[in-house]
C-alpha cells in the first residue's frame, strides 16, 4: 500500500478561508487609508504631492548675502496625531547655485532643519525624483513640553534655481505604519 496524499482537507480550506478574510481586511483598510489622502498640486510651485488634508500655504522673503531668497511653504500641521507634512521650496539666485553647486545648497538646508528642530541625523543618502538627484535625511526629534519623540524624513533636490525640501515629521510610535513613506513617494516634480 502507498501513502495516501490529500491535497485538500476541511481544516485546510478554513485556513485559506481565515487567511484570504485577513487579506481582504488589510488591503481594505490601506486603500481606506490611502483614499483619505487626496492630491495637491501647484502649478506655480511646479509640484504635485498626496496629503492627508489642504495645506497651509504660506511665503517669506529673506535678504542674504548672496542676495534674497523667496521661501514657498505649504504645511499640514496635524496637532491631534503630532503629525506634520511639508513642502518647502526657495527660489534662490541662480548665480549663488553655479557658483557654490546645489551640493552645498542642500547641505546648508540639511543643517538649518537640523538646527532648528534640534534633531539628531539617522542616515542620509542619495535620492532620485523624477529624474532629479537629491538626498534624503532621516532624523530623530527629541521629546519636548509634551510632545513624544518625533521621527523625520527629508528630502532635498534643486531643480533649476529651485530648491525643494519635502520633509514629513510623526510620532517615532508611527513612523512604521507608513504614513511619511506615502507622503514621500507620492510627490512629483514638474
């Protein structure tokens, strides 16, 4: 007599049932998630980018010695989930960005998010949007008056006279759940 093989069993199509529900659940809830984010786009910006709400938009002018720079800011600032979602971009002389190179741009940028978030650098490497080349920073907020410690992640590209800084800041708690990821991944450059 040979062994007998049974390729289906009750208790196999209850596990495949179980496991297919789950599945479903998962996938359910992700695109749930990703539903509630809806695209933003400036035209002037030359952007586009998925945020979980309407931005805050808002533009400073800040005279330096390599002459004015005009800062474009929109922000998501999610108070009740310590969340925050930015995109920044700077028109910057194109003479400063020919003479110093868009590396050192981006390093002074890279160190004034630093500085004024008092945050500690985890990893920065090379990144590519839509054909631009950039770097991305990754960084630990420390906690302060009430508010838990906040993972980062930042990226910087100059585009032209352009620089931009897409940086998405959330609770170390839930940085994992993927939130910053989709915010980074969905931006375009134009």
């Amino acid at each position: 007599m040979g062994v007998r093989t049974t390729l289906w069993s009750p208790r196999l199509g209850r596990a495949l049932v179980l496991a297919l529900a789950f599945t479903g659940l998962v996938l359910a809830a992700s695109a749930a998630g990703a539903n509630e984010w809806d695209y933003y786009k400036s035209a002037a910006g030359r952007f586009a980018v998925q945020i979980p709400e309407k931005p805050i938009v808002s533009t400073t002018k800040k005279e330096s010695f390599i002459g004015t720079i005009t800062n474009h800011i929109f922000t998501v600032l999610r108070k009740d989930h310590y969340e925050k979602f930015t995109v920044d971009y700077s028109d910057i002389p194109s003479f400063a960005i020919e003479f110093t190179g868009a590396g050192t741009i981006i390093e002074h940028a890279k160190g004034a998010l630093l500085s004024t978030t008092l945050a500690k650098p985890i990893s920065y490497t090379d990144v590519k949007i839509d054909g631009h080349k950039g770097k991305k920073l990754v960084y630990d907020v420390p906690p302060r008056d009430g508010h838990p410690e906040l993972r980062g992640e930042a990226i910087f590209v100059v585009v032209g006279n352009r620089l931009y800084v897409v940086d998405a800041q959330l609770p170390a708690s839930k940085h994992a759940d993927g939130r910053a990821k989709h915010f980074m991944d969905s931006v375009h450059l134009m």
